[in-house]
C-alpha cells in the first residue's frame, strides 16, 4: 500500500514572521533551485505564492541527496521550520520575504518531464504552444492571478444580485434551433433521428418565458455559443450575466447597471466610479466618434467640414456634399516626440480606407497658415480654415469625405483611435457610457430585406409604432448598449410583449406569420398569457475581466480558450469520432469537396 503523503498545514503564500520557530508542510511545484554548494535554495510554489526553503549545511546527506536531485516543476512535499531571514536578506518582492523554511524533509510527489516552456509571472511562448500546453501556461502566476480575478468579480455579482431580490435561475443548453443571428451549433438527437437540439446563443426567449412565469427579477451567468467564422478576439463559447426585469422602463435598467458596477467595482478593485455614466444617443456617437462604442479616455472629436469644405476647389469634397455625403474632419494634436510623416499619414489613411474611405485627405497648420496636402485647394481660405478647425502650428487636419454618413464617420473614427493610441493620449481608468436611441433596423443589401439591428424582441420607441412598416429606416429602438473602454460590454433593449406587435416585427423583417409560428411559435403562445411589462441587458463576462485585467485578449481570461482558427490545440478537438457514434445519431459525412 503506497504511503499517504505529507500533506500541507500552511500554503506557500501564507507565512509570516509571526510563524517564526513553528513546524509546517508544504506542498507545491519548485519554481526555482539554486545550488551554492553548503547551502540550497528552493522557490516552492503554489497559487497562494511562493516561499523560500532552504537546506542548510549542516543537513543530513539523505536531505541533501533529496534536494540535489530536483528539477523545476518537480511537484513536492517539504517540511521544515519557520524561520526569520536576516535583515539585509529579507526580500521584499514576496510576502513571504520576511522568512524561510529549514527544510527537515523533502518528498517527490511527482516529477516533471522537460518543460516546453519556463514557467514564470507572464509566458512569452507562441500562443499555439501556450494553448496546446493550457495546463502549464495556467500555472504561470500571471494567468493565474486573472483567473483569480474573474472569480472575485463573478461572485461580487452574484452577491450584488442576492441582496437586491433577484433569482438565479438556470436555463436550458439544449433547445430549439431558432437561427436569427449567428449561425447556431446544432445537437443530433439519437432518440429522435433526424431531429436536433441547438445550443443557446443567448437565453433570450427563455428569460422572456421566465417573465410570463411571474419570476419578476432575473440573473443567470450564462453560457452562449455561436457557431460563427473565426475573426478577431470571438470564441465559439462565450459566458454572460444574463439579466431580465418585470414592470420597468429603460432607464431603471440602466440605473440597476451603473449601481452594479459601481458596487463590484468597489468590492473588487476599490474604485469609485461615477453614480451615472455619460448618455450618447447612436447618432451623436458616430458623428462625434466614429464608432458605437467610443473609447472616451481621449477627446479628439470629431467634426463637419461642409461649412469650408463646400467652398474649396477640391472636387472630392465639393462633388460629395453636393450628392447629400458628408465630410468630416479631425485636428491630430502637434504632439512631442512624433511626428507626420509621409509614411505615418499613409498608415493613417490604410486604416480609413479598411472602413470604407476612398482616401485620407490632410493639411498641416504652420506659421499662422496651412500647407501640404489638400491645402492648395483652400487658397484664400487659410484664415477660414485655421478659424472653424481651430488647428494651432504643429497640428495636422485630417479629413474624409464620402458619399455614406456612416462609412464616413467609422472611417475617420478608425483614425482616431488610431492616433489616441499612438499619441499617447488614452488615459488610464474606466469609462463607461450608455449609447442609446439606436436604430431599430437595418437594410441588408446583399438580401434585400430589413433586418432587426440587434434582435427582432426589442420594443419600438413609442412614437415611430403607427410607421414601423411605412419608414422602417427611421424607427428608434428601445435600445441601449453599455460602452466601456471603447469596448461594447452590455447590449439591452426593453422586450416586446405584444403577440401582434411581434408579428409586425416578424414581417418587417422577412419573416411571415407561418414560419415565425414554426420558429417562435411557443413565445407567441406564451404572450397570449398576459405577459408583463418587461426588459434586460446581458453584459460579456469575458470581456470585463479582460478589460478589468488591462489584457487585449479575451483568452487571457477564460481558463481554455479555442484559438483563432477555432480548435483546441490542447485536446484536439473538434475531432473525429467513431462509425458506431454516428450510426447511433442515424448520421452520415459528407466529406467537403
């Protein structure tokens, strides 16, 4: 029978000088171990820290042996005692600096074949070898600490939604397919062959089923999938805070958002955020920003040029306002230590041109005039120019024109972003907004039909309900997005819960009343029951802590992440499976061309 081993009675994290002279067990991974001939040294880790033991001179030649035949990541059980360092070697990176271990005995619990990469505060390895190894690259204590960090804000979450009434209540993973954004995963089912389950991309119906059950205050932290094309930072699987609310309008759903992150954010990190956050309606958003989900760290607004532009001589402008298009213009600040090169504007102007710009047009502000650029076809109008854009010596105007308003602000909102990260102007901290008054719909050219810009569930604003099929282009949602960063965090709307309102919505967006009966048929019965007044908002998990941890990357937060091509290095999967599975399933591969 295999001995039991020393099991540990402190964690490499927890000691301090108060333990002086007790005798305590270890257990952890040796993260370094250095020999200086009479003494040794070993770094012994876990996830609470990291403690220095020792095996002094004058220790048995069994210890001695034990301790020269370790190798980093050695897992090991060491005991020994407590003791104070002297004062010129205390080390102050650990808290644990104050003291050492005198190592009396060392175990091997397990050894550690030659690593693939060093474990450490932060891994440099390739991503694929970080995911591949998953398990190694956790253990490094920078990933560490950020999942530590997740779980801290989950369950500041979970106890703010405990203490204001609200019920945590699970919902299905396996339901029907209702494909109306991303493309769902499906699930074969083997009892009914030719029949598939799909899993959620999003709670959506059900929590609205959930109101119509009189649960009046919902949360879940929510599993989603979307079978999507692998782009960015998105991943198959995703968690959310899943959020629904009885009898309420917009703004108590927001008011609930900024009281909740006001109050994690406290708990988690001991920062005070504002009571309310800034409000934005979508249009003064893209005018100002050029983007939906501006990063508001930063000013560089951006502003309308047709009150010089429609002077000039410069045909680009001039023809483009004429058709109904916009130009827009931004003042790139004179900044230290950079400069506008030819080869910078060109990168500039890539970027606009990736959103749909025909081209980056400039002029520089220099001795009390302008110049270079499109500058020659203002001549004349310097003074008008330096005046509306109120450009100083050293800055830079920038412009785009096009005959889209919103290619013409994205373009130019690319820009931006561009020169707040490489100006140097984005300041550190968290800013949130609200973007509100989005439009409802949105035409979808390549198929020819209206579409729900967010979701079909989301109620009209009041005023545009006796339009909605006459001038679907111009109705305003009762939508709201939450902003952070410039990152989208939370995306909400107040529901429809109206069964032939609903149907409108249906119609308006392609779809007739026999297949939204054959999708969605079991919500419309439902709303024939009396169904409350209601609405919610689902915030990214990931994403948070992605941003709460200063990470650019959502897979620097979730423990085993797919890659960028949508595999798991790790376990290889998606993988293959066996005949006898899929004669199960009543399924037959088709092999791709």
């Amino acid at each position: 029978m295999e001995e039991a081993f020393m099991q540990r009675t402190a964690t490499c994290g927890s000691l301090r000088a108060a333990d002086e002279g007790k005798t305590v067990v270890l257990n952890g991974w040796v993260h370094r171990d250095r020999n200086h001939g009479a003494l040794h040294f070993i770094n012994l880790r876990d996830r609470y820290g990291m403690t220095q033991v020792v095996v002094d001179d004058d220790a048995s030649e069994e210890l001695q042996k034990a301790a020269g035949e370790l190798k980093l990541e050695y897992c090991i059980a060491v005991k020994g005692i407590v003791r104070r360092r002297p004062d010129d070697m205390i080390n102050p990176d650990m808290a644990t600096g104050e003291i050492e271990v005198k190592a009396e005995r060392i175990d091997v619990l397990s050894k550690c074949d030659v690593l693939p990469f060093m474990i450490d505060e932060e891994n440099n390895a390739r991503e694929d070898l970080r995911l591949k190894y998953r398990y190694l690259d956790l253990r490094c204590s920078g990933m560490q600490k950020r999942i530590a960090l997740r779980h801290e804000i989950v369950k500041a979450i979970r106890e703010y939604f405990y203490k204001t009434d609200f019920l945590e209540i699970e919902t299905p993973t396996l339901i029907r397919s209702t494909p109306e954004g991303a493309r769902d995963f499906l699930v074969p089912s083997r009892i009914y062959p030719g029949k598939f389950f799909a899993l959620p991309q999003s709670p959506q119906l059900y929590k609205q089923l959930l109101m119509v059950s009189g649960f009046d205050k919902y949360f879940q932290i929510a599993r989603c999938y979307r079978d999507e094309d692998p782009r960015g930072d998105r991943q198959l699987e995703f968690t959310q805070l899943d959020i629904e609310m009885s009898y309420v309008k917009r703004d108590d759903v927001l008011s609930l958002m900024e009281d909740l992150f006001g109050d994690v954010f406290k708990k988690v990190l001991n920062v005070t955020l504002p009571a309310h956050f800034r409000r934005l309606s979508y249009h003064d958003a893209m005018n100002t920003y050029g983007s939906d989900k501006p990063d508001l760290r930063f000013g560089l607004e951006m502003h309308d040029a047709a009150s010089f532009a429609a002077k000039s001589t410069f045909n680009a402008f001039t023809e483009t306002l004429q058709n109904g298009g916009s130009v827009k213009y931004i003042v790139a600040p004179k900044t230290e230590g950079h400069d506008y090169t030819r080869k910078y504007l060109g990168e500039l102007e890539t970027a606009a041109k990736i959103y749909g710009a025909h081209g980056l047009a400039w002029m520089k502000a220099e001795n009390g005039t302008i110049s270079g650029g499109v500058s020659k076809f203002f001549a004349g109008m310097e003074s008008e120019v330096l005046s509306a854009t109120g450009a100083k010596d050293g800055d830079v105007i920038l412009l785009v024109a096009h005959q889209d308003w919103k290619k013409c602000c994205t373009s130019l909102g690319a820009v931006r972003s561009r020169l707040g990260a490489d100006l140097g102007l984005i300041k550190e901290g968290y800013e949130f907004c609200w973007i509100i008054d989005f439009p409802l719909f949105e035409y979808n050219e390549d198929e020819g039909h209206w579409e729900a810009a967010h979701h079909m569930f989301s109620m009209p604003q009041a005023e545009y309900l006796d339009t909605l099929e006459s001038d679907p282009g111009s109705v305003k949602g009762d939508l709201y997005d939450l902003v952070l960063n410039g990152y989208e965090l939370a995306s909400g709307s107040i529901r429809i819960h109206d069964v032939e309102l609903q149907k409108r919505i249906f119609r308006i967006c392609n779809i007739p009343d026999e297949v939204s009966k054959e999708r969605f048929g079991f919500l419309l019965d439902a709303f024939r029951f009396s169904p409350p007044p209601h609405g919610g908002i689902a915030p990214g998990i990931d994403r948070l802590c992605m941003i709460v941890a200063n990470e650019q990357s959502i897979k620097e937060v979730i423990a085993f992440p797919k890659n960028t091509a949508a595999l798991s290095p790790m376990d290889d999967s998606p993988s293959p499976v066996e005949e006898k599975q899929l004669d199960e399933l009543h399924l037959i591969i088709k092999k791709p061309e």
